[in-house]
C-alpha cells in the first residue's frame, strides 16, 4: 500500500489533446501552472463564446450553424488543448489495459452550475481542507476538483468505492449532483485558463472503507428485466433532479445504468434496452455502449438491490394512491390535457415540422411570444405537473406532445389568408422587380423571369406535390446589396425562414433539412462551386421528398422539399454543365436599391403573387422556352475548351460548299493533349450546328476544317453564324 510520501510524489500523465494516446507523466506544480498562467486564455474564451452561440443557435432553430458551432466547439475541446488523468498511473495508452497502479487521487466533476451560483460553489470547494486542486472547467459552467483518498485504491472494485464517497462528500458540500462518467479510472480532465485556480499540496485525505460491504443478494431465479425495471429507475433517476435534457444526456444515461446494474439486469439486456430508448444520443456520435460497459464493470454493485422494495417504496395514500399497492396512481390522458391546456399553448408548424409553445401569461402581463418547443421546456412541463400532483412521466408526455391533441398551421397560408385581395389593376410585383438594374438584360426580362420565379416559391411551399425548379442568381461586385434584396423577399414575420448557405463548397445531409423547413435558400459564393457541387445543388432543386433521419431522431422521415433556391457571387462565368443549365436564372447586377430603406409593399406583392398562382399563371418553363434559356445563359457558362477548339477548327458546310465526314473520335485523337471525350466532340458540334450522318460504318460529322489562314483571320464562328445565333436569342426572349 502506498505512503502518503508516494501519493504526493505521483506525477499524473498528461496528454497533448483529448484525443492523444501517449502519457506523460508531469509534476502537479507544472500542470497548476498551466492552468493558472495564459497559455490558454485564448482557447478558453473561444470555447465559451462558441457554446454561448450555439445555445443561440439551438434557441433559435438554426441547425445549420448549430450544427457548425457543435464541430467547432469539439475541435477546440478535442483537439487543441491538453488533459490529463489524476486517478492512475499509465503507460503506453490510455484504456484500461495501460493502467499501471492507482494514485490515491480521485476526480470529481460539478458541472451544467448557474453563472449566479458559481463562485459561491467555487469558494465553498476552495475552503474545503480535503480539496487537493479545483479549477472553473472549460465550458465556465462547472468545476474539476482531485481530492485524496486514503488508503489507497488497490484494484478497480476499491476505487469504485472510494470515487463513490469522495463524490458523495462533495455532492453533500455543494449540493449539486457530480458527474458519474468521472467514476471511470482513466477519466481525462483538461486543462483550460482559471487565474483561480486552487492547489493545495497539504490537502487532508478523505478516509474511505475499501472492503466492500456485505449485502444481500437478489434472490436467484429470474432474472430482473430491463424492460420491467425501466419505469421504476427513470422515476429514481429524475427524482434525484436529473433529467434526460441537454447537458444531462449523459448523466442521465448512466444513472439509468447504474440502478439496471444494481437491480440486476443483466449488461445485455440493458445494452438493448439503452440503445432502444436512447437511440438519438446514441446516434449523435455518442456510444451508449461504451456507457453501459463502464457502468456494468462495477461488478461489486451488481443485484445488490431488491426492484420490489424500490417499487414499494414509492407507494402512497397521496394523490389517491392505495397503500400496499406497489403504484403510484396514474395520471389520465384528460388530466394531462387539461392541465396543458392551462399552462401553456402548442401548435405544430407544418412547414418546419416543430412544435411551438407560448406560455400563458399572468393578469397584466404582456402576452408572452411563441417559441419552439425545447427539452429544457419540455421538462419544465413536466415538472410543473409533478407540483400539480399529476404523475405523469416524461415518455407518457411527450407520446401527447406528438399527438393529433396539438393544433396545426402553416405560417406562409396563414399570412396570405389574411391579406387583402389583389386589385387585378395594381403591380407590385413589378415596382418590386424595378428595384434591379441588370447589366445586357432589360427591365422587361428580369421582371419576366423574376415573377415566374416568385409565383414558382409560393407554390412549392403550399404544395407539397409541387419544387420550385429554378434557381435565381444575382452576379455582381460586392456591397451590391444582392443577399440583402433576397432576404428582403420575404415580409418581416416570415424571415425566419430565410437562410444562408455560406459554405457552398460542401453540401451536407443538413442542407437537405434545410430545404424541408425554409422558404427561401441563399447559396452565397456560387461562382466558388465546384462542379461536383453544382451538380448536386441540381439533384437538390428538382428532389420532391427527402427521407432521412434528422439529427437526435429515431427514425428516418419523410419531409417534402418546401423551400426555393436563390444564391450570389461575383464572377459572371460559374456555369460548368456542357448539357445545360435551364435551372438556373442568372442575371449580372448593375445596381440594387437599397432593400432596408426602400419601401416593399409586400401584401401587395404576395397578395397579387397568390392571384396569379390561384389564376393559373404558368411558373415553369416549357419547350422552346427551354432552349431559349440555355442559350441566355451562355455568356456565364465558364470557359469549354472543348468547344472553344473545335470553333476554331472546324465550322458548318455551306449550301454549295463540300464538306469532310469525320468521326468523333478521329477529332479527339488529332487534340490528343487536350483529352476531348466523344461525347465533348459531340456536344460541341450540334452546337455549331453540324449535320451527323449515321452508316454502317459508323457515325460521321460533316465538317468543314479551317485552313491556317481562316484561323488567323476569321473568329470562330461567322458574323452571319453570329447573327443568326443573335437573332434566335432575341427572338426566344421576346
């Protein structure tokens, strides 16, 4: 058994991230000096203003930049600082099997702690006589405190017990529930910037009992199992105030865990029952696994418990319960209703699919705002029941929550029933359209394009059988106003469901929910697309349904694509699809009255909008419309060599002027280098124009091939070939 001399003279091993796996052992002198000096000033305060806005963020429904701000805040706390581990000494890893003898020292975690509560807490720990080290932890919401234990800890089963009572003196010192993750021997805890930090070399050792005591068995027979245990450890768990919300998923989990490991059920049939019941935060890049094997490998504790006795114990005559009954009496689906009915009021939004929530407010008091429906609101419902008297568990709940029970409305049909009916004479639409100057294209064009778009949004989002195809692009310099005239297309009370896309270089499952719960889409930096990318922003513009899991969920679902797609950028040339590009409406922008000080007569522009669509207005694009598209959007089609080459080579045959037959692949073997494809060669030359003429032999192009001399004088294609192409263009348009 170690000295205290010995405990005192462990040097911890230190790792260089969270996520390294070499230990080095380092003096407590240097790890509190660290920790005290700047070296992670920076560091720490990025990480607290990143989960300050990801809570924004989650608040506010923005999964996209939650989603971003979660994959920061992970690099940040994964990657870029060190940790360390207090508990054991390591060597060559740091799982279990590296685990080299225990060190006396016992972690303890405090954590999700109010701002107004924390200091308070802090000062408490710090004048505790048994508090070894204790520092404000990474997020500022919690502390990390090593405390010494003695004797010391010889095998797993007496560590387990000595971190048990180690963590129940400091729960009863604080009164705040610790971390039960921190009974893991390898634990890492890292470093961040607390000037505060405390460290006391002569901190007392906590006494602890090292043998295990006795206690009766589970009887042998059955097996308890998970599903019959279920009810009885959630209603512990909450009882003891931790609820499966976020910032307590964990605890929460292995709570659960702890008591299924106690009541003896056994590790497999509660893995499945965990990943059953938890299935998002397993699905969140978490391993309910892992958690179940850290907490079954207390073997010690297992069966230790009677279910019976717990079941019993919660038996009373209150609220109508019958002593000796074993059960609590049980809330009815009516009292529920009614009590909701009372506390607040819910509607499901049809277009983001979410529940929202206004709380009821008091007499005098200013009506209270809607709001999305969170876990932290959830369980403040649920709580507020349980102060009514009414037992009613969370799963029984929300099973509610989800049901037909909640009233239903679509935000955008809501707006436009309440408009005043269009005047048939008045255009809105237009003045609206006026507001940008183009550069090569006319008042009348933009206005022709810009309203079959506009009528095209406000029917992909009221039909669910119906996407709005096209893609309108503003290309222009910056400041512009181009995303502001976009985001300005929607009336204040529905620009929640605008958005931004500013990493067009990377489409992700996100983007696809995206377009399920927005009306309007903005790729910004369009032109920065790769071909891939465009190709995929393509597939996404014509998809009608999307079925996929969402983040946190169960199973897949089946959403309808709602939203319509703009985007900005400010080279003109983006366009890389040799087979066309009628899905895209691209204008170049000379100038853009300023939206925020302009005024938008928006009932006038959805109202005539909603007559239009109402009156059969065709939104989409047809037969020779089609064609007339396309070649509109040559000019910011980037550069083809293929074509450009064999413009310069080869030209159409005039009436009375012989030509040459020549195959694809003899034009794409004479420009080697270049590696033409076929199917280039192809594209290119029913482009020009060129007549294809199919034998037995094979499929010819009858061409005519530019001599050296016409190269260097005559431009690729004619004046009168240019003009006919012209004249086409202009005659499509009109």
């Amino acid at each position: 058994m170690k000295t205290t001399e010995e405990t005192l003279s462990f040097q911890p091993p230190r790792f260089a991230s969270l996520r390294d796996t070499v230990p080095v052992p380092t003096p407590w002198d240097a790890l509190v000096e660290e920790i005290r000096g700047g070296r992670y000033l920076t560091l720490t305060c990025l990480y607290r203003e990143t989960c300050a806005r990801l809570a924004r963020a989650e608040a506010e429904a923005d999964t996209a930049a939650a989603e971003e701000l979660k994959r920061r805040k992970a690099a940040v706390k994964g990657r870029q600082l060190p940790a360390f581990v207090c508990a054991v000494a390591l060597e060559g890893g740091r799982s279990s099997r590296h685990v080299r003898g225990y060190s006396g020292f016992v972690m303890v975690d405090i954590d999700g702690v109010e701002p107004d509560r924390l200091d308070a807490l802090a000062a408490r720990v710090r004048a505790d006589a048994h508090t070894f080290l204790s520092y404000v932890t990474l997020s500022g919401r919690g502390l990390r405190v090593v405390a010494r234990v003695a004797p010391v800890p010889a095998d797993a089963p007496a560590f387990a017990r000595a971190w048990q009572t180690v963590n129940d003196y400091y729960a009863r010192l604080t009164g705040v529930t610790t971390d039960a993750q921190c009974k893991n021997a390898t634990r890492m805890s890292a470093l961040c910037h607390d000037p505060s930090v405390c460290y006391r070399p002569e901190a007392e050792a906590l006494a602890v009992e090292l043998e295990a005591p006795v206690r009766p068995r589970a009887s042998r027979g059955r097996p308890v199992r998970a599903v019959s245990a279920a009810p009885t450890v959630r209603r512990l768990v909450e009882d003891d105030g931790i609820l499966y919300a976020p910032g307590s998923h964990n605890a929460y989990i292995s709570r659960c865990l702890y008591w299924m490991n106690r009541f003896g059920v056994s590790e497999a049939d509660a893995e499945a029952w965990a990943l059953s019941e938890f299935a998002d935060y397993d699905a969140a890049e978490h391993s309910v696994a892992a958690t179940v094997r850290s907490c079954y490998a207390l073997t010690a504790e297992h069966a230790t418990c009677r279910l019976a006795r717990y079941v019993r114990a919660r038996t009373s005559t209150t609220n109508g319960g019958t002593p000796g009954s074993g059960r609590a009496p049980r809330v009815s689906v009516g009292q529920m209703e009614d009590f909701i009915g009372r506390w607040c009021q819910l509607r499901r939004n049809l277009l983001i699919h979410q529940l929202e929530v206004r709380l009821t407010g008091g007499a005098g008091e200013e009506e209270p705002r809607w709001q999305l429906m969170t876990d932290a609101l959830e369980n403040s419902l649920w709580r507020a029941m349980q102060h009514e008297g009414l037992d009613a568990d969370l799963f029984r709940l929300r099973t509610l929550l989800q049901s037909d029970f909640v009233p239903t409305y679509h935000p955008l049909r809501r707006y436009l029933d309440a408009l005043p009916p269009w005047d048939g004479v008045s255009d809105p639409i237009g003045r609206l359209a006026r507001m940008v100057v183009c550069r090569g294209t006319s008042a009348a064009e933009f206005d022709h394009y810009f309203r079959r778009w506009l009528v095209g949004l406000l029917a992909a989002a009221l039909d669910d059988g119906v996407v709005n195809h096209e893609i309108l692009v503003l290309l222009g310099p910056q400041g512009s106003f181009k995303s502001s005239f976009l985001e300005n297309l929607l009336p204040p009370c529905l620009r929640r469901y605008y958005t931004t896309k500013t990493n067009s270089q990377r489409l992700t499952k996100d983007d696809l929910f995206t377009m399920t719960e927005n009306l309007l889409v903005n790729f910004e930096e369009i032109d920065s697309m790769q071909r891939p990318e465009l190709n995929q922003l393509k597939a996404m513009t014509t998809t009608l349904y999307i079925n996929e899991r969402p983040a946190y969920g169960r199973n897949k679902v089946r959403l309808p694509h709602v939203a319509s797609f703009c985007a900005t950028g400010n080279n003109l040339q983006f366009l890389t699809d040799d087979t066309g590009n009628r899905r895209w409406l691209p204008f170049e922008v000379e100038h853009i009255e300023n939206p925020w000080t302009t005024p938008i007569d928006y009932e006038g522009v959805y109202a005539q909008a909603k007559a239009l669509l109402d009156g059969g207005f065709r939104y989409w694009f047809q037969g020779d419309e089609v064609e007339a598209l396309n070649r509109r959007n040559r000019r910011f089609e980037a550069p083809n060599p293929a074509r450009e080459l064999i413009l310069a080579h080869y030209r159409r045959p005039s009436a009375l002027e012989k030509g040459r037959y020549l195959t694809a692949s003899q034009i794409c073997a004479r420009f080697a280098s270049m590696r033409l494809s076929p199917v280039q060669v192809g594209r290119a030359m029913k482009e020009v124009g060129c007549e294809q003429v199919e034998t037995h032999h094979g499929r010819f192009w009858l061409v005519v091939e530019r001599s050296v001399d016409e190269m260097n004088s005559v431009l690729p294609e004619s004046s009168a070939e240019k003009q006919n192409l012209l004249d086409e263009s202009a005659g499509a348009t009109s």
